[in-house]
C-alpha cells in the first residue's frame, strides 16, 4: 500500500473516503566503467564516478498527496446526513412495516375465526 494509488469509496453514497497518489521518480546511476560517455576527441572517463556502483533506479523524487474525510468535521456531517439518517430511518420504516403488516394478518385472523365461530 505504501507504493500504490488508492481511492476507497462508500458504496451507498459514491463519497470517496480516502484518496492516495503515490508517484516516485528514479534515475538510473552509472559507474564510469559502465557509462557510456563519448566525448568530440574519443572516449571520455569521469572520474567522479569511480567509486559509485550502479544502480539501475536510484530514487529522485517520492510524491504522496492523499485525502482523507477524517480530516474534515464538514465532510464527516455530510456523510452522516448523507448516509446514516436515511438508513436509519429506513431501518425504523422496515420494523413499523413488519408490525402493521403483523398486526393487519393477526386482525384478519382474529375477523375470520369470530365470523366462522358465530355461525
């Protein structure tokens, strides 16, 4: 996760809750030998370089930028206004629901066995 570019996204609403752009710039590093350096009068060495091993990606650059809602209280109200009051008052919809409709079939019933016990 620390080299890769993230977006986690809440699936009711499509608000992106965290957002990560990892970028890192390399540049291969040469030793002298293994240069390939050629001046105007022939082959050149560069002596500063004796010492070096190469590396084929030495890292120049390492950019990170990202977002996160938990930084931002404004974010986090428009969620929870956004998501958490409707699926509550959804949930609380579905229960009142269940128990007219239980209600309604325990009527029925109770209509049903009063008007064949009458008889």
């Amino acid at each position: 996760e620390a080299h890769r570019t993230f977006m986690n996204v809440e699936p009711n609403t499509g608000m992106t809750l965290r957002l990560h752009s990892r970028v890192q710039l390399n540049t291969p590093v040469y030793n002298s030998q293994d240069l390939p350096v050629t001046g105007l009068y022939g082959p050149t060495v560069v002596t500063v370089l004796n010492n070096i091993a190469t590396v084929p990606a030495f890292p120049i650059l390492w950019i990170d930028e990202g977002a996160d809602i938990d930084s931002d209280p404004e974010m986090v109200k428009k969620l929870k206004k956004q998501l958490v009051t409707p699926l509550n008052i959804l949930n609380i919809g579905k229960w009142t629901a269940i128990g007219v409709g239980m209600a309604i079939f325990a009527l029925g019933g109770a209509m049903t066995f009063i008007k064949t016990c009458g008889k």
